[in-house]
C-alpha cells in the first residue's frame, strides 16, 4: 500500500457499533487511521434478527475485509419457511435461499466478528453518546453525554433509522422518515413446536406472526410479529406500552398466537419499531458523513446490512484514494453509493405487505405468487431479481487492505 493511501493522520469517530460502525472501523484501521467508536448501548449488542448477503458484490467486499470464512462459518443454515394455516398446515413451502440468500448470519454475531478483529486498535466507548457537535476550521469538536470531550477530523453516524449524528447535524427525523403502515416486534420464546432451522408464518388479513429457529437449539425460538396500522405514538423507551400495543393488536387472533402473547408478557429483549424508511437529501455536511441505515435505512426488507457493508467498504476506500481529504470522498461516496442504497431500501416497501396483506384476497394472491416463485422452474429467477439490487454498483479498485 503506497504512503499516500495511508490514513495515518486521520482522526475517526464513529456513531453506533451495530454493523455498519464497526465494519467501517475495520475498513479504516486496517489502512492506519486512528478510529474511536461510541455506542450507546451498555455492551455490544448481541443476537437480533438474521441478516443475509446476496450475490458477487456482497461477497468481494467481505472477502476483502478478511471476514467472509468466518461469516460462512457462522452462518444460521436456515432451512424451508412454510407459511400456514390455522391449524398449522402448510399452504406454501419457501425454499431457504428465498428467505435466507447466499449465507445469513444472526446480526450480533457478523457485529462480533467486526469487534473482535478491530477491539485491539479501535477505541469503542460503550454506554454514551454524542452530545453536541460543532465544526471547526481545525476539524470537529464533540461533547458526549458521559465521556470527555474530544477533537476529531471527522464524525460518522451510523446509530442508525433513528440516528442521533443525523438529528445533531442534519436535523429532526420527523424531516426524513417515511412511514409504510405498518409495525414489527420480534423477541424471543419457547420452542413449542419443536422447529429446526425452519420458520412458519401465519397471516391474517393485516397482521402476522412468524415463529423460526435459527441456531438449532432446541429450547428456543424467535417470534416476529408485523401488524398494519395507522401511525402511533408511544414511548420508544417504554416497553411495557409496547408490549400493551402487540397485546392489543394480535387479540383473537388464531394459530400459536395465545401462546406467543403469554411468552411476550416474559420477554426480556423485545425490539419494536415501524416499518419505515429514511430518506435524506445528503448524505454528508461539512465533516459530517452519514452510513448505514442512517443515511438510507429501512426497519426490514432492504438488504440494509448488505448495503451498509458495501457502503462502509467504499467510504473507507475513497477516503483511502483522496489521502484523508474528505471534500473529495465524501463527494464521490455518495455518488456511489446513493443509487446502489435506493434500489436496495426500493424492495423494503414491500416488506409490510408480504408478511401482512390487508385483505384475505391479497394473502390468497401472494400465497399463489410464492408457490410460482418456489417452483424449481423459477426459483432462478426469483434469485436474480433479489440479487439484482444487492450487485447494482460498480466497485472501484480500492488499495489493498492489509491482512488483520
């Protein structure tokens, strides 16, 4: 690697220790930049939902960074996902590429393997967050809730849909994100119905309930709940209003609901958010860069991890190409990367309907649409248009990285 691509002088802080802040932090300490990461989470988070990768972009830039052995090796090898009826039938068997793409891995466990290569020369600071940030001449200063203040040359914000580098900078999310109808709850539960490496999903008109095991244990199970509805307003911090709401909204409903909304009551680790997407008309200010869902985030459905971790890869890379300066980087980041993260957040929209039609008819009609697509004669296709969005961009030949 020649000199002028080594980020030695630089000076990183990055917002958020998800996915795309630690990749990013992998991508720029391995070309010598000095890189501090804050989370405002206690620890690094661990399980969350499963994340895949898809087709020949996904994987080179895994290659690159040195982690996709250990991505393949830790890998969910999810089986069939059936969706069913009342009584548990199966109306439709989705094949597990379907679902699950090339490989999947549970997201906490593609953040540890990001952690565990970087932890020896990135500063992460668990438990506080950003506070005010004020550019200078000379670079950013930063105040945090916790910690003491610092100087960096750049912030990046990737803490995610509901960024707070973004409210800080670019100003209140009420300004970027768009609602699509509907809510997501997910948490784990018994494994009741003894699954291994399956799924089944049973949808009433505007609600759903998936039930799957990912990690083969027997015990345990995760439940993702999707329900369409107006626009609420709740406490993100109030889980016991949440768990109100799902109570509410699932009532009567049929299948193994009963028996999820008594293992909701016991929950220790629900998540909760609208399904929506976050839409900015930059993705950079001053020193300020936004990645990730951050940036272009959608709750489910986009490819979201995927994006972020091309995009991690490429913002290092120009970074890398303009010698620290970011006017430079920034710029053609964004060039790069704004299409490649539409088309990615496009198929999220559509998330809300799969799981939850509004109507019997539509869940009659897209039950017929996925036993077309399950069919040997166009599973082929349907694998192709998935990963159409996931190879939409043409990767730059970046300087090597050195081996971590």
């Amino acid at each position: 690697m020649t000199n002028s691509h080594h980020l030695g002088h630089l000076n990183v802080l990055v917002s958020g220790a998800s996915v795309a802040g630690p990749a990013l932090a992998l991508n720029l300490a391995r070309r010598g930049a000095r890189v501090t990461v804050v989370e405002k989470a206690p620890t690094l988070r661990e399980g969350g939902f499963a994340v895949d990768f898809r087709g020949h972009v996904h994987r080179r830039v895994l290659t690159a960074m040195g982690i996709w052995d250990e991505v393949h090796a830790r890998q969910t090898h999810m089986g069939r996902q059936s969706v069913v009826d009342a009584d548990g039938h199966a109306r439709v068997d989705l094949p597990s590429e379907m679902m699950s793409g090339d490989v999947e891995i549970f997201r906490g466990e593609l953040a540890k393997i990001m952690y565990e290569r970087t932890k020896d020369r990135v500063e992460y600071v668990f438990d506080d967050s950003i506070a005010t940030l004020t550019e200078t001449a000379h670079g950013v200063d930063v105040t945090f809730e916790r910690g003491a203040p610092g100087r960096f040359d750049l912030v990046v914000g990737a803490d995610g849909l509901h960024s707070n580098t973004r409210r800080l900078v670019f100003g209140d999310e009420s300004r970027y994100l768009r609602f699509l109808d509907y809510y997501v709850a997910g948490f784990g539960i018994p494994n009741d119905l003894g699954l291994n490496r399956t799924g089944r999903l049973y949808t009433e008109p505007g609600r759903a309930i998936a039930l799957g095991n990912y990690d083969g244990d027997p015990g345990h199970a995760g439940a993702l709940l999707v329900f369409r509805s107006e626009r609420l307003t709740y406490d993100r911090r109030d889980v016991a209003a949440q768990k109100r709401i799902l109570a509410e909204r699932f009532a009567g409903m049929g299948w193994e609901t009963p028996n999820v909304l008594k293992a909701l009551e016991q929950a220790d680790d629900l998540y909760f958010d609208a399904i929506a997407q976050i839409h900015v008309d930059r993705l950079a200010k001053g020193r300020v860069v936004l990645l990730g869902d951050a940036g272009y985030g959608a709750t489910m459905g986009g490819m979201g991890t995927g994006a972020a971790i091309v995009a991690a890869y490429v913002l290092a890379g120009e970074l890398a190409l303009a010698g620290g300066d970011h006017r430079t980087a920034f710029a053609e980041y964004e060039t790069r990367i704004r299409d490649f993260a539409k088309g990615c957040q496009k198929i999220s929209g559509n998330a809300g309907p799969f799981f939850a039609p509004p109507t019997e008819r539509r869940i009659r009609s897209r039950d017929r649409m996925y036993r077309l697509l399950s069919s040997r004669l166009l599973a082929g296709f349907f694998k192709r248009l998935t990963e159409k969005a996931a190879t939409n961009i043409e990767l730059r030949d970046y300087p090597e990285l050195p081996e971590s």
